[in-house]
C-alpha cells in the first residue's frame, strides 16, 4: 500500500518537473528524480489520497474517455452559461438539491465533485459522507434520486471503472 | 505554421470571449452563488481555451503551458466549492428566485441533533 | 491579421476586467468580492500569457504559474477565515 | 452623495497622480557606469544566465545576508509577541474534505515548484526568496486545509539556523579560498544555461530558498498560536 502510493506520488511529480524544466539534460533529471523521491517520501506518510487507483492498462483507456467526456460537458456548459447570461429576461430557476454518490477513494470523490462544478449549471457547495449538496442553476427534480440521476451518474460509471 | 498560428489566434479570441461572458454573467446575476456558477465555469473554459491559442501560436512553450492548465483545472472549481461553502456557512443569502435549500435544512438538523446530545 | 485578432481579443478581456471590477467595487458581500478577485486574477492570468506571447518570452509563463498559485491560496484564506476555519 | 463624490475626487486624483508619474518617465538612454560593469562583465565572471542573480548573490552577497537576517528578526519578534498569553478559546470550523484531499495532492506539487524555482535562480527569474515564498505558501495551505493538525515548529526552527549557518561558511570558505566574501569561483563557473554552472549561486540559493521558506513558516505558524485562536 505505502509502495503503490510512494511510487505513484513520484510518477507525478517526475511528471511535473519534466513539464516545468521541458529539457532531459542529464543534470535536471537527476535533480528531479532526487527532489521528487524526498518529497514523496516526505509526504508519504500522509498521502492516502491514491488508496483505491486501479493501475491497469483498461484504468487509463478509461481516463482517456473520461477526459474526453469532461471536456465535452465543459464546453456545453459554457455554453449553458452563455445562453443565460446573454438572453435578456435571465432564465435561472436556482436552489440547492442533495445528491447520493457511492464512491469511496478520496481522489475519485474529488475528481467528481469537480466535474460536477465545471458541467452545466451546477456548483458544489458541500460534501459530507456519501450526500452532496448541489446548487443547481435550473433545478427540474428536488427529489434525491432523480437528480442523482440526472448531476452525478455520468460521471460516476467512469470513475468507477477508474478507482474502486 | 502559418495556419497553425491563425487557428490558434481564432481559439484564443474564442477564449477571450468566454472569460469576457463569465464577467458579464457576475455583473447580471442575482446573488453570489450564481455568481461563482458563471464566473468558474466561464473563466476557466476561458483561460483553457487562451492557453491552446498560444500552445498553437508557439509550440515550443506547450509544456509549460499545459502545467498551467493542468494546475488551473485543478484549483478553480476546489476554490469555488472552497468559498461557496464559505458564503453559505457565513449566512450569505441566497436570491429570492431560489426553490429549495437542501444544506440549510441538513445544518439545521444537523445543529438539533447535537443539542438534543448535549441537553 | 494576427495582430488583429490579438488586440480584439485583449480588448475582450480589458472590458472582462472593468465588468469584474465594477462587481469587485459594488458587491453587497465580501463573497461577491472575493468572486470578482477571482475573475480578475484569472483574466490577468490570461493577459500575462498574452504578454509572453506577444514580447516572445517564455519566462513570462513561470510568472503566470505563481500568480495563478497565489490567487488559489489568497481565495482559499478569505474562504476559510469567512467560515471562521483560521 | 457626498460619500460618492469623495470617493470620485480620490479616484480622479489617484489618476492624476499616476498619469503625471507616467508622463514624465524617461527610460534612461545609457547605463551608469556600476551598471555598465555589471551588464558587460557579469556575464562572463560569474557565469550565470540571469544577470539579476548574478549581481544579487554575487556582488551584492552582503546585501542578501542582511535581508535574510531582517526576515529572521522580523519572525522572532513575532513569535516573541505572539505566543505569550492566552485568550477566549474560538471553535475552528474544519474544512471539507474536498479541501483536504486537494491540498494533499497540490502540496507536493507547490513544493517541486518551489524547489525548482530556487534551484534554477541563476537561469530563470526568480531565486531564493521567491522559491522560500512558493514553499512557505504550499505549508499554509496544508494549515488552512487541516487547522486542528500540530505542526511541529522544531523542523522549522533546525532547518533556519543550519541554511543560516551554511550560507555564511560558504561566504567565508570564498574569502579563504577566492577573492573575498562569497565570492563564487571556489569552484568551476561552467558554461552559461546549465544547471550545474554560476559557481556557487545554485547552492547558496538552495540554502537562501529554505531559510527564507522555514522563516515565513514559522511567522505563519506564530499566528496560529497566537491567543486568539487557541484551541485544545
């Protein structure tokens, strides 16, 4: 467990520092590779937030798709928000609804609740146990599964296949 | 490289654009929880799009480039959820078009449930 | 052609700004303020990467980095302090 | 409507004042002759990419010291005022685990870019206070995200005094074994634009870095002690 996080927090961060420097001179890898191996065993201790990553080759087709799917929802929420904020009478219907979600690892809560603030109409305001209240812009269905259904399962099916 | 370089001026307008709307939406909208809805959303689709622009225009900085959209991806909406959930806890009010509000009703079920413990 | 296309889109972003700013001066809570300092830090941040392209140095983009770093954290103390978390 | 013309008058004179600022601002047309040393012969002695740096760790060496000091003094003093005393106790509202889970992911993130900030001082912009600043910035973050944890001051405290001790032994093995006071030829200046060259700047800036980092942690961490916000 502590070697599966150890390794991923250094491939990160090796990733990190060669997007940063943008050169393989031999100097700067060793460098990185020297600094991103000390902070990840400095960190080590703390970071639980990897528990659950499924390292396997169908884990990053379905990042692929995920990001895939992300951005697409980004762009139709901008233009969501467009549409709103250029129509003259202001068409927001808003209020805050209480959506379930069953996933468990700390990262995939987070990737999701962040999609959820960047796709249409809907911001997060908080997240406790398996609840999370949502301010939705145009709210169709205060009822707590139908607008699980219509906010979080899109996401939800990737992440699952992602992190378990 | 020519074309490559008009593409990615056309994306960076575009983005230009989004971040221009995302504040027309601050100015107009009722109250700070829409507020944030339009200013995240746009601002950060605005400011992705802006750095392809560039990233196209001179392809030799994408690597730096994409660190930042990676970092701005990242931080945007936890920073909004951050201060939206900070507003509501502050007692900031919502605007009167609002229909429901599931999180006050939770806190002060929550709140009742812990008195109740004590006394 | 390209130069253009630049200086409509920094205009853009210039009236982003003054629409950002107005809600920054006028905002009825500290909320909306920080909402707008968001907004103008982010438009900046844009601006800066403009800037680098436009004078063709790469630098400018670390500069870029930290300011978008600093706006994270600088919202963040606002947030918490505003729910009395510090 | 007073209230507003006041705050129009502050504007407008606010304007006046930057516009008259502007408007005279001549760029100087030649380099004074400090200057001009520095921009011809910088470069070459002491081999470093970033002539900011060069004249900030090199020529002005003292200099640096003496502002390293001040922040240290400033940082004591706080702590000196700020942690005798105790006040009414405030409940901390804990943040939400989105918060937490970020900042455990962001943090390693802030410190690399910290770190590579002060390790590449002598090329890019920035250096060892921007690097400490960057560093001290990621250990807030992980204080706003979980306010009830302890950090332990003690780390802070050992890493000052000995980046403290290191920068001057570095100065004074350049009097010993080069020119004068920091000076940065103790050992091969290498060519301009790579990582391993400037002599001995990259390495002061590492110890310059985390001082300046522990330092501006330690003034936060004061703050948290202090009266006001005592907390079991």
């Amino acid at each position: 467990m502590k070697l599966k996080s150890f390794i991923v927090s250094f491939i990160i961060l090796m990733i990190v520092w060669l997007l940063l420097t943008s050169s393989f001179d031999l100097a700067y890898l060793i460098t990185g590779a020297v600094v991103s191996a000390i902070l990840s065993l400095l960190l080590c201790k703390r970071c639980t937030i990897f528990k659950g990553m499924k390292l396997n080759p169908m884990a990053l087709v379905y990042t692929i798709i995920y990001l895939f799917v992300f951005i697409f929802e980004l762009i139709k929420s901008n233009l969501d928000v467009a549409r709103r904020v250029l129509s003259p009478s202001l068409p927001i219907n808003p209020g805050i609804v209480e959506v379930k979600t069953t996933l468990k690892s700390p990262m995939a809560r987070m990737i999701l609740t962040n999609s959820i603030t960047l796709t249409p109409g809907t911001l997060t305001i908080d997240m406790v146990d398996d609840s999370i209240f949502i301010h939705w812009i145009d709210v169709k269905s205060t009822d707590k599964t139908e607008a699980t259904e219509k906010i979080v399962k899109r996401f939800e099916n990737i992440i699952s296949k992602i992190y378990d | 490289m020519e074309t490559l370089e008009i593409i990615g001026a056309f994306i960076l307008l575009s983005g230009s654009i989004f971040i221009f709307l995302g504040s027309l939406g601050l100015v107009r909208m009722p109250d700070v929880y829409n507020r944030i809805q339009a200013g995240t959303k746009a601002s950060t689709l605005g400011t992705l799009l802006s750095l392809t622009g560039i990233a196209l225009m001179t392809p030799s900085w994408w690597s730096r480039l994409l660190l930042l959209a990676i970092f701005i991806i990242i931080t945007n909406p936890v920073s909004s959820h951050v201060l939206a959930r900070a507003s509501h806890k502050a007692g900031i009010k919502l605007s009167k078009r609002t229909v429901s509000d599931k999180y006050k009703a939770y806190n002060q079920a929550k709140e009742e449930a812990e008195h109740g413990n004590e006394s | 052609m390209i130069n253009t296309i630049l200086i409509i889109s920094a205009g853009f972003i210039s009236l982003a700004l003054l629409f950002s700013l107005y809600r920054f001066i006028k905002g009825p809570s500290v909320s909306d303020r920080v909402v707008s300092f968001d907004i103008i830090t982010i438009s900046s941040l844009t601006l800066i990467a403009l800037i680098a392209y436009i004078s063709g140095r790469s630098i400018y983009i670390d500069v870029a980095l930290v300011y978008g770093l600093l706006s994270f954290i600088g919202v963040i103390i606002v947030a918490r302090y505003l729910e009395r978390g510090i | 409507m007073i209230k507003k013309l006041t705050f129009l008058a502050l504007i407008a004179g606010f304007g006046y004042m930057l516009w008259t600022g502007l408007a005279k601002y001549n760029a100087a047309e030649s380099l004074n002759r400090i200057s001009s040393y520095y921009a011809q012969d910088g470069l070459e002695e002491v081999g470093a990419a970033n002539l900011v740096t060069a004249v900030v760790v090199t020529y002005r060496g003292l200099d640096t010291l003496g502002e390293v000091s001040i922040l240290f003094l400033t940082a004591s003093i706080l702590g000196f005022f700020l942690v005798s005393g105790k006040g009414p106790k405030i409940p901390l509202q804990d943040s939400s685990e989105i918060l937490k889970t970020a900042s455990k992911l962001l943090e390693p993130i802030i410190l690399l870019f910290g770190i590579y900030v002060f390790i590449n001082g002598h090329l890019t912009p920035g250096g060892g206070f921007q690097g400490g600043a960057i560093l001290a910035s990621a250990l807030i973050l992980a204080y706003l995200a979980n306010p009830k944890e302890g950090i332990n001051k003690s780390i802070f405290r050992i890493t000052e005094s000995i980046s403290g001790v290191v920068f001057i032994l570095i100065g004074i093995l350049g009097i010993v074994l080069a020119g004068g006071f920091l000076d940065n030829r103790i050992i091969p200046v290498g060519s301009i634009g790579d990582l391993i060259s400037a002599g001995i700047i990259p390495i002061i800036y590492i110890f310059v870095g985390m001082k300046v980092g522990a330092e501006l942690t330690s003034i936060v961490t004061n703050l948290k002690h202090s009266p006001k916000n005592n907390v079991e």
